[in-house]
C-alpha cells in the first residue's frame, strides 16, 4: 500500500517551504493540487518535476475514490493547497475522511497556515482560542455570529478583502465597536500589514481602501465576569 502526504506551501514567501516538503514534491508518484497554475508555478520553482492532477471544492467528492484506489495499489500521493495547509479551510477533508476510512495511512507535514503568525502577532490571549475560518456568506452567517457573543475566548476568522470592511462593521453590531481586533493581510509578503485596535478604528482603517491579499481577523473574545461569591444563606453578621 502507498501513502498520502498532507503538504503544507508557503502562504506568501516561498523561502518558508521545509526540505522535507520539498523531498516529498519531488519522491510523491502523483501530486493533486487545488489549482494546477498557482502548484505549477511553486514547483517550476523549486525545479520539480511530477504528475499532478487537479483536486478542489468542484470535483473532490468524484476524485478521491478514484485517489484512493491508486493509493492502495502502491503509489504515493501528496496533497497541496494553493496555500498553507490543505484541509484548512481548504479542500482536503472529505479526501482524509475517505482515505481514512479505506484504512489509507496519511502523513501531516507541519508546515505553514495563515492563522498562527496572525494570532501570534495580534497581541490577544493566545492561550485559548477557537478557529472559525470562512463565515457564512449569507444563510447562516447572523446565526453564526450570535452564537459567538458569548465566547470568551480569541476568536480567528479568515475572509475575502472584497468583504472584509462589512464584516467588520457586522462585528461591531454584535460584538460592539470597542472590542480589540487585529486584521492581518499579506502575511510574509512584501506588503504584510497587520491592523490592531478597537474594531471602530480597525473599521476606519479600512473603510474607502482597496484591500488586497488573503484576510485573517483575530477578535477578541467575551471578557469573563468574575462570578459573584453566593452568600452563605445560614451565615449570620454576628454569630455570639
């Protein structure tokens, strides 16, 4: 039986792909990209030359019985996203789920994902925190939003630059306009900028601006109310 490599690429510079990344580009019998142009371009690159095939959103639930097949016979496969770690708010999972239940064995490269530097360098609790990705873009999307009001914990979303300035001004309507947020755009590139404030300012920043590159929101979460001590109802002011 092959194998499937899970490989993480540079989201922006790509001086941050590992050695081992690269070997396993090179060795994989077939790589499955999410769009071929943008995997192309990495592995001209690196000078690395393989089969690859196309594997996103629009076809994933065709391929990856097909996939699977070709692994269990021997070969090996490695799966990229265009950027990052694939499964991540990328397409990827319903190909682990099914491999996994083929009893496929499966190999996560650490690696690069946009999420971590943001949240790092955000300046909000890092200790705790929950990874919410993509909203919804309509259906669901003020559901989503209200069952957050009451999370304490830092809160990462990522988003389009298109819908990034309504977002923020929908997070002020739930979250209201004082909670700290840090935006983080082309993150590694030349052009990195990483906003932090309230989300009334973080709002302005952006407002009458052309946004450009992938979006990651780092939100402040709920602050937690120390709990009131209950008075002990048999306890008396002056006990003789």
């Amino acid at each position: 039986m092959g194998k499937l490599y899970i490989v993480p690429t540079p989201i922006g510079n790509l001086e941050d792909i590992t050695l081992r990344a690269l070997n396993i580009l090179k060795e994989a019998d077939f790589i499955l990209a999410e769009d071929t142009r943008k995997t192309g371009f990495l592995l001209k690159h690196f000078q690395i030359e393989s089969k690859m095939f196309s594997h996103h959103k629009f076809n994933e639930h065709k391929t990856s019985d097909l996939i699977v097949q070709r692994i269990l016979s021997g070969e090996t496969g490695a799966l990229v996203s265009d950027a990052g770690t694939p499964a991540i708010s990328d397409p990827g999972f319903l190909l682990v789920k099914h491999a996994l239940d083929q009893e496929v064995e499966i190999e996560c490269l650490p690696g690069a994902t946009a999420f971590v530097p943001a949240l790092v360098n955000s300046g909000l609790p890092n200790d705790r925190f929950c990874f919410e990705g993509f909203l919804p873009q309509k259906k669901g999307r003020q559901k989503r939003l209200h069952a957050l009001t009451e999370e304490s914990r830092t809160m990462i979303f990522y988003e389009s630059p298109f819908r990034l300035v309504k977002t923020l001004e929908q997070f002020i309507e739930v979250f209201g306009e004082q909670r700290k947020v840090s935006v983080s755009r082309e993150l590694t590139k030349l052009h990195e900028e990483n906003k932090r404030g309230t989300l009334s300012e973080v709002a302005q920043h952006f407002t009458n601006k052309t946004v450009k590159g992938e979006i990651v929101i780092v939100l402040e979460g709920k602050e937690d109310k120390p709990l009131e001590k209950k008075k002990n109802k048999y306890a008396t002011d002056n006990v003789h």
